[in-house]
C-alpha cells in the first residue's frame, strides 16, 4: 500500500513538469514574436516617416520654384510696364510734335493774312463800318490763335533775344534806356510753346 503512495508522487511531479514545459515553451516561443511585430511597426513607422520627408522636400523644392518663377515673371511685368510707359510718353510726344508742326505750318500760311488786317486796321479811314469789320475779323483771329495755343511773343521794351527776336535797324539809345533793348515792334513774332512760329522783328538801342 505504502508503495503505491510512493510511486504515485513521482509520476505526479513528472505529470506537472511536463506540463510547466511547454507553458514555458510556448512562452519562450510568444516573445520572439511580439519583438518581431514591434520591429515591423518601427521598421514600417520609418519607411513613412521618411516617405513624408520626401514628399515634404519635394514640395520644397517646387516652392523654391515657384518663388522663382513668381520673380521672374514680376521681373518681366515691370519691364513690360516701363517699356509701356516709355512707349506711351514717346508716341504722346510724337503726336504732339505732328500736331505742333501742323499748327505752325498752317499759322505760318496766315499770318501775312493777319499782317495785312493789322495794317487796315491801323490805317486812317473814314468809313467806320469797314474799320469796325475789319477789327472783328482781328478779333476773330485772336480768338482763334489763343485756341490753338499760339501767342504772340513778348518784344517791346523788353531785352533783345535772338532766339525770339530778329533785329533789322539799330537807333542810339534814349536817355535812361538799357542798350539792347527793343525800342520798336515792326512785324509781330508769334510762338506755340517753346516753338517760334516766327521771329518778331523789331528795332534795338545801340
């Protein structure tokens, strides 16, 4: 009976250490794995990771480009507006160099016109209705100058300028008058601007 009891403890701590051994086993095997999964999401975490820094470097890089191409068109904008510009102010000073050419060479055609109605004008007549015509037509062509721009140019008792002024005859200087100055208007000048139409000619103090 007492050997029966003594044989049945052994096969019993047999029993229970071939049942720990595989727990142990299979415990042993489950931690190789766990660490392998880990290292897959880290190895997986990585590869996205520096799948963002690509991505996000290159959109850098087409930034960097962009800003480029943002400067050079900015570049080539303002070259154009200044081309513009220039291109603008020089047809405007064409158009206004065709105009006053324009302006001046037909002025030119009338002014004897205009000299000869100055002259009946000035001149001694009893027969006011003609006079009174004639001084509205004058009228009429002052009017119409002043319109165009055209303006007579300043001579009498003013200094002799030969840039506006063209002297025919010299005369001594009266008492108190500058020499070079203009003492007598023979024929008016006229000037469009900084344009003489025609020289006023006149008479200079010696």
């Amino acid at each position: 009976m007492a050997e029966n009891e003594t044989n049945t403890v052994p096969g019993s701590e047999e029993e229970l250490e071939q049942q720990v051994a595989p727990v142990e086993e299979c415990q042993q095997a489950e931690t190789p794995g766990e660490e392998t999964t880990d290292k897959k999401a880290d190895r997986k975490e990585r590869k996205a990771l520096a799948a963002l820094e690509k991505e996000l470097g290159g959109i850098k890089k087409k930034l960097t480009e962009a800003e480029k191409d943002l400067a050079g068109a900015k570049d080539t904008l303002m070259r154009t507006a200044a081309e513009y510009d220039n291109y603008r102010k020089r047809t405007s000073r064409e158009k206004d160099s065709i105009f006053n050419n324009g302006v001046s060479f037909a002025v030119t055609q009338l002014l004897p016109v205009a000299d000869a109605l100055e002259m009946a004008a000035a001149a001694p007549t009893e027969d006011e209705s003609f006079k009174k015509g004639v001084e509205m037509t004058l009228a009429k062509w002052t009017e119409a100058m002043q319109k165009l721009g055209i303006e007579e140019i300043d001579a009498l008792n003013h200094p002799f300028d030969p840039e506006r002024h063209s002297a025919v005859l010299q005369q001594p200087a009266p008492e108190g008058v500058e020499s070079g100055t203009v003492l007598q208007v023979l024929q008016k000048g006229y000037r469009l601007g900084n344009k003489v139409i025609r020289h006023a000619t006149v008479t200079v103090a010696e």
